[in-house]
C-alpha cells in the first residue's frame, strides 16, 4: 500500500483557492477624509456609498469552504431575493449588518479559476460543495481533473493506486474485477486507477489506507465529517474518512 503526505497537497488546494481568489481587484472602497466623521455641512457626497461595507445593490463579497474560495455577490435585503443562493458559511459577506450577499450566478465558476464547477446534483468525490454561485439552483462543486494514476498497467490481484489531489496524494489497493465488491471502497470517478481497463479492472482501496497514509491528518469515523476532506474509501465498511483540518 502507498502512504502520501497528505497535508502537503491539502495545503497545496487550499492555497490554490486562496491564490485564485487573489486577483487584481481594484475596486476598493475608500473613505474621504470629509466623510469621516467631521464634514457637517461641507459633505459633497451624492449618490457614492463611502461605507465599508456594502448597502443594497452594492457588490459584495464572500467566502466558502472554510474561507478557500472566495465569492462574487450583490448585497440585498433578503436572502429570499437570492436565485443563485448564498454562502452557506457567510450569508452576509461584506454587506451592511442585516443584508445579504447573493451570489452571482458565475459565482463559483470565477471564484474557483478552473477548480470549482457547478453541477446539476449534490457534489461527490474528495472535496465538499455547497449549493449556490450557480444557476438554475445548481451545486458549486470541486473539480481536481482527472484522478487516475496514470496507463492502467496492473493485472487482477495486483497491487495498484489511485491519485488523489492533483497527484499530491495516493490510496493503494488491489486491481479486481469491475463490480466486485470492495469493503475499502473506490475512489469515484477514478475507479479504475492504474489498474488495465481493456480487462475492466478497478483498483480497491484497502481499510488502511485513510489511516496509514493520512499522516495523522486522516482518521476513519463512523460520525458525520466536519473536515476539510470527507470520503467513502479507504476505512473498514461503514466508516468515512474525515480530516482533523477544518
């Protein structure tokens, strides 16, 4: 079986949410030195909002996913006037105290820059997603590519892994025929893994594999997963594989 260095590469996604998120926004809010306070009558202000935070109609901004990726919105008075949803983890973002920040409905395409998509059904796979930032109602889900190891080059009964987390991370297995069952689980989308498709093989994840490879960032539980990661592989049946990181 192959260990990984799993903080390495959660580390590494993260970042990349952080950094897709950092782009040149020049839209800065400043305040006049008039409007702070000790303009009276001498206030010249017309229709320009000079607040630090956003009034209705404003543009707004967010975070998701434990602060990783960073949303595009409009404040508003209500979440009800939302129709691409809100944040599930800070539905007032940058808005006035009371407001709400609707997510627009390229919300999640842009904020993720090629690793976030939106999808029509609940998000599956390694990363977690929320429902909003997308239209028609639509789920912001976590898209790493193509997850395979790579040729399939293993026969049936050999050892075999799959790559996880843009290749920072690896579960190990057992090729076997497709459709059998396999307590450790597959990693879905990526069952084959570098096991040989022209025999229908798919890579079996052993029981350890969350625990032994995880670096103690990884534990097996059979609780709800309030981590970073969340997987149905990787531990004996029953369990899911959660991360201490949040």
């Amino acid at each position: 079986m192959h260990r990984f260095t799993f903080i390495f590469g959660l580390s590494l996604v993260a970042g990349m949410f952080v950094l897709a998120s950092c782009s040149d926004d020049t839209d800065a809010v400043v305040v006049p030195v008039e409007d702070a306070g000790m303009d009276g009558s001498t206030d010249t202000d017309t229709d320009t909002d000079t607040d630090a935070d956003g009034d209705i109609g404003d543009p707004c901004q967010t975070s998701a996913l434990q602060g990783n990726l960073m949303l595009e919105g409009t404040c508003a008075a209500t979440e009800g006037e939302c129709t691409a949803g809100v944040s599930p983890d800070d539905a007032q973002g940058s808005c006035n105290s009371g407001l709400t920040c609707c997510l627009a409905e390229d919300a999640c395409e842009l904020g993720g820059s090629g690793m976030t998509n939106c999808q029509d059904t609940e998000c599956e796979g390694i990363l977690p997603g929320f429902q909003g930032g997308c239209p028609d109602n639509g789920w912001c889900c976590g898209d790493l590519g193509d997850q395979d190891a790579g040729p399939g080059t293993q026969d049936a009964g050999e050892d075999c892994v799959v790559d996880l987390l843009m290749g920072y991370a690896q579960f190990g297995g057992t090729c076997q025929a497709e459709g059998s069952a396999c307590e450790g689980g597959y990693v879905t989308d990526s069952e084959q893994g570098n096991c040989l498709a022209s025999q229908n093989l798919h890579c079996c994840i052993g029981t350890d594999q969350c625990v032994a490879g995880g670096g103690g960032f990884l534990f097996c539980t059979t609780d709800p997963c309030t981590g970073y990661v969340n997987m149905e592989v990787g531990c004996p049946s029953g369990e899911t594989c959660c991360s201490t990181m949040k």
